[in-house]
C-alpha cells in the first residue's frame, strides 16, 4: 500500500523533504529486509535505472524552495525528487489565505490533479495521501486547504491524513489566526485525521533536549520530521494516526502517563491533566515484547463513557528506528491542542470583531458569512472537547 505525500508552501516542502531523508536515514540492515521492502514501497518508487524517487507532489506559489528541496534530497545520494513533479509559478500568494484558496487554487487546479494523477498512476495499490502544510501562511494553507478538497472529490476511496504546523504563539504573520481559523474549520470538515505539530513545543524540544543554542528553522523541521517518521514508518501492521505527536526518544522500558490524581479538574481554564479520546502508542527496538505499558490503560486518562481497552491501540517492533535502541511515539486524540486552538479563534475573533484586515480576505472572495461558519464550527469543537470527562 502507498502513500503520496503532496508538499504545500515554504513549509509543508521543507517539512517533506526531511521526512523523506528521514525515511531513506533509517537504514535497513542485513535482518530488517521485509521492514526496508515496506518502507520503500509506502513512500518510494524505483526507477528503471534503479533510482529511489519519493512519491511526492511539490506544490508552490514560488519555485525557490521547492528547488531548494529538490537540490538537497538529489545531494543526499540515497534518494531524490521526480523531475516532474513539482509545480510552483512566480506569483506568491503572500499571507492572504483568500488569496491562495479562492485565486491560486482553481487557477492551477487542472496542472496540481494531473501531478498527483500522474504520481498515482506510479502505486501498485494507493491508501492515501499526506498533505503537508502549516495553518498559518498563504499558500501552505490557503492553497494546501483547496488542494484538500480536491484530494477528497477525486480519490473519495483513499484517506487524506493531513499534517499541520502549527504557529509560534508569539504570532508570525499578523494574519496568522485568520488564516489558522479558515484553514482548520474547513480541514475539519475534509480530513479523515488531522496530526499537529506546535512549533513552541518542538522549540522546547530542540531548547531542552537536544541542547541546540540558536535554534533555526531547519532545527523544527528536523525534529518534526523525526517524529512524524516515529509514526509513519512500518510496524508490518496497519497504521493510524489521531491528533498529536511526541517526540521518539531512547527511554528505559518503563513507559508511564503522567500521574493522574482522582479529583482532579478537567476544565480548560484549570491547567487540568488532558482527557483523551484514543490513543496510538507505537514501540520499536530493544525489549519491546517485555515493556509494561498498563498506565496507559488507566480508565482516569480516558472519557468515562469510552473503555480503556477500546481506546488504546498498542502497536510493537523490534525494529529499531532511526538508530535509537528504544524509542516511543504517543499519537493522542486528546485535549492537548485545546487550549491553544481556544487561544487561536479568541484572538482572531477580537480581530473580525473590530473589523481588521477583513477586506484582504472579501476582496478575493471570502465573505464575513465564510468567517462566521468557520468561528462556528471551530467553536463547536472546543466545546465538545472542553465537556471530555
């Protein structure tokens, strides 16, 4: 069964590009022979010169970084990029999510579908596809949100299990929380998953784990790649995802949740513990047939009227990954975006309430109704979220 990642803006291609050399770095060895055989077939194809090429769509309002990508994954000697299949023009979209999904979208739908057609017609056998974006940008999520909808009507068969960047709280673009709002009510209604990476919390990552002094850019990207590597690469079982992520790390086998205290609170504003619909925890490596894993069958992690049993899926390989003799990956449909998407739609609510920047959005053809559906549907979300008990 493969995968077609499609790589949306500055972002989404720099994310992909270090899945892939993630992927291509998890070098098999003499006894991983049928974990690498699936490993390639899910997110590579082999050219009749024996090349690995990714199965992947690069999608761009500017061609400078898919370039870049394509640059770097040919370097890497051990994979590279079709010579087809990528798209960018030189008319970048800006910040402007209308821009990107009412304008560049249909404008160039007809060349985005013959890309991914042609990169399916590559695929013995589809699942689905990845498309790879943040929630914040123009084209990435603009864009990225119209290429959605289009994956949905032509491949209604096939999942679409889309990976956010999510951004820093401290703000990026002054339209960010405009552009998070349209971009995940509409996801919400098209994606059969949504993964989510925080760029604050993986800066915390980079800051406190790995020790890194000035943090770039390229140091995120790597870190999500990593992980979201944790949960994409085989167990030689089905797989998948919920809502989040955490980073594989080497780990004694003593794998425990947080300490959960009977009478603790589950409101929103309280800082409480986060009650969790499901949740994926995938083992690899050393031990892994020995590890004690029953915390996270505890009845206080989960909502009251959904079992332990039904809601924890636990997945084991003794295949190591990523050279890490131990390592862990925690997929959680839980309350833990809450609090920063509450966060999100309160600040971009302030903004349409005093009316700012909205004529950027009505001059390319989102209405002020498009904003109120989607404060709406995202609303409705945080509340059935914030009720878990």
């Amino acid at each position: 069964m493969s995968v077609v990642t499609v790589q949306l803006g500055q972002c989404g291609n720099q994310v992909g590009q270090e899945l892939f050399d993630v992927m291509r770095s998890d070098a098999p060895d003499v006894h991983r022979k049928t974990y690498s055989a699936v490993s390639r077939e899910r997110f590579f194809r082999q050219t009749t010169q024996g090349a690995l090429e990714a199965r992947a769509v690069l999608i761009d309002m500017e061609p400078k970084v898919i370039n870049h990508s394509m640059s770097e994954a040919a370097k890497s000697g051990r994979w590279r990029y079709g010579e087809t299949s990528h798209f960018s023009q030189k008319q970048g979209s800006g910040n402007n999510w209308a821009n990107g999904y009412c304008v560049h979208g249909p404008r160039h739908r007809d060349a985005v579908e013959e890309l991914v057609r042609r990169e399916v017609e590559h695929c013995d056998m589809l699942a689905g596809f990845i498309p790879i974006m943040s929630v914040a940008g123009g084209t990435g999520s603009g864009v990225g949100t119209f290429v959605t909808q289009c994956l949905r009507d032509v491949y209604p068969s096939s999942f679409v299990l889309n990976h956010l960047t999510w951004p820093y709280g401290t703000g990026e673009v002054i339209v960010q929380n405009y552009n998070s709002v349209l971009t995940l009510a509409h996801l919400y209604q098209l994606s059969d998953a949504i993964l989510v990476h925080e760029n604050d919390i993986v800066h915390k990552i980079c800051s406190q784990l790995l020790k890194i002094k000035q943090i770039s850019f390229s140091d995120i990207n790597r870190v999500i790649a990593h992980q979201l590597g944790g949960v994409l690469q085989p167990t030689l079982t089905p797989v998948s995802c919920g809502a989040y992520s955490r980073h594989p790390i080497g780990i004694d086998w003593q794998v425990c949740p947080p300490p959960a205290s009977a009478g603790r609170s589950r409101s929103l504003s309280a800082g409480s513990f986060n009650t969790s619909l499901a949740n994926l925890l995938i083992l690899r490596g050393k031990d892994v047939y020995s590890a004690d894993t029953g915390g996270f069958e505890d009845p206080a992690i989960y909502t009251s009227w959904l079992p332990p049993d039904e809601a924890l899926s636990l997945w084991k390989s003794p295949v190591p990954f990523n050279k890490y003799e131990k390592s862990a990956t925690l997929v959680s449909n839980s309350q833990a975006l809450l609090r920063p998407l509450d966060d999100m739609v309160r600040k971009a609510w302030n903004m349409f309430a005093s009316r700012a920047y909205i004529h950027q959005y009505v001059k390319f053809g989102i209405s002020e109704e498009d904003f109120l559906d989607s404060f709406t549907s995202l609303e409705q979300v945080i509340s059935s979220y914030s009720e878990l008990q």
